[in-house]
C-alpha cells in the first residue's frame, strides 16, 4: 500500500496541471513554450482546410407539460473529411422551442495557414433554452477534452503537448491577446440560436468570415 500510495505521488510529481495566471503548465513546459517552439503545431496549423458543415440537430419529440413546452433534439457533429460521418452524436431535451448553440472559435492569421485563406477551429462547448441561462446550459463538449472533430490535426504531438494546446484553447479564451503573439489571432464565442420544429434538420455551417449559421433543410 505505501509503494502504490509513494507510485501515485510520484505520477502527481511528473505530471503537474494547472492554470495558473492565464498560463498552462504541463511539468515544466507552459502552452507558450508549445505555440513558439513546435514547428510540428505550426505545421499542423498550415495545413488547415476549408470547413463547411459541421453539424447539424434536428428535433426527436416536442411536448406539453403541466404548461410548459420542452424540445428534445439530437445534435451530431460530423468528421471534417466525411460530412457522412459522426464524431459526437448526443439528445438534448431543452425548455421552449428556440434553442441555443454555443461554440468556441479559434481564428489564426492568414500568413499560418498554407494558402493563405483564413482558417478556423470550432469547438462545440453547450446548448440551452431561451429560459434558460448560459452559465446552466448542458455540455456538448465539455473543456479541455480532445475533440474527435480534429482528432488528427495535432498526432504529430506528443500525448502531454496536444494536453496543453486544447487545455490552453479552452483556458485562455479570455485572454486572446496572450496568443496571439504565437500564431493565434482571436478566440471568442459565437451562439446561435433557430425555433426548432419537427420535420426539419437543421445543418449547422461555416462562412468564410467565420461565423456559424443554420441551414433549415426538410428530413427525408
């Protein structure tokens, strides 16, 4: 017991994670030292391509209760290299018929990326009634986890450093200038929100200023 106990403080002691003062520590690495010293992220980062669609909810079942109407929906996010393909897909039941979708954009400047077209990370962060605060609205992708969407962008790092960058996107949001100084031009959030019917599927895309909106399709 007093080996595994004197194991598990040894792990802590390697693998340190914290955000301290707008910083992301990993051990003795910080996420500025990631965006200035790796030429393996910046490559990552050139390569980015256009996105289109994203996603797309569509409605399961809206009901009455004791007065009150409730939307439940199935949000999908698809796979970047196959619109066919479903990374996440979750249900959501939601007060009201107009529901919120929040995400996280991460904007880099045209001169990081290959071709020199803006490109952008998305980040699906929560959704909520217009009864419903922000601040209480259910995960989509809960911070700091490694979204499958852009599973294969960073596999040219190492395990602990794609850690730091998607801690850091997450952490520093409220701080872009801090990254901007290492190839990341602005972070900041964008909800959308649509009154939602049933019979319809609501594809979720990306315009090339970067902003998010919904396409209202019929379900066949």
């Amino acid at each position: 017991m007093i080996k595994l106990v004197r194991s598990i403080a040894a792990v802590l002691t390697l693998v340190v994670l914290a955000f301290v003062g707008g910083t992301v520590y990993f051990g003795t690495k910080t996420v500025h030292d990631l965006l200035a010293e790796s030429e393996e992220l910046k490559a990552a980062i050139a390569t980015l391509t256009h996105e289109d669609q994203i996603g797309f909810a569509k409605v399961v079942k809206q009901e009455e209760r004791e007065g009150r109407l409730f939307t439940t929906i199935r949000f999908v996010e698809t796979a970047r290299d196959d619109m066919l393909k479903r990374v996440l897909e979750k249900e959501f039941e939601i007060e009201g018929d107009v529901v919120h979708f929040d995400t996280l954009i991460v904007t880099f400047p045209d001169q990081a990326v290959m071709d020199g077209k803006k490109r952008s990370l998305y980040l699906w962060r929560r959704v909520y009634g217009e009864h419903t605060p922000p601040s209480e609205g259910v995960d989509i992708s809960k911070p700091g986890t490694h979204p499958e969407r852009y599973a294969d962008l960073l596999r040219s790092l190492k395990q602990p450093e794609q850690d730091i960058f998607w801690e850091a996107i997450w952490n520093l949001s409220n701080d872009p200038h801090a990254l901007q100084e290492y190839g990341i031009k602005a972070i900041y959030g964008n909800a959308v929100y649509k009154r939602l019917r049933p019979g319809l599927i609501y594809v979720f895309k990306i315009g090339t200023d970067g902003q998010i909106y919904p396409e209202t399709v019929l379900d066949m």
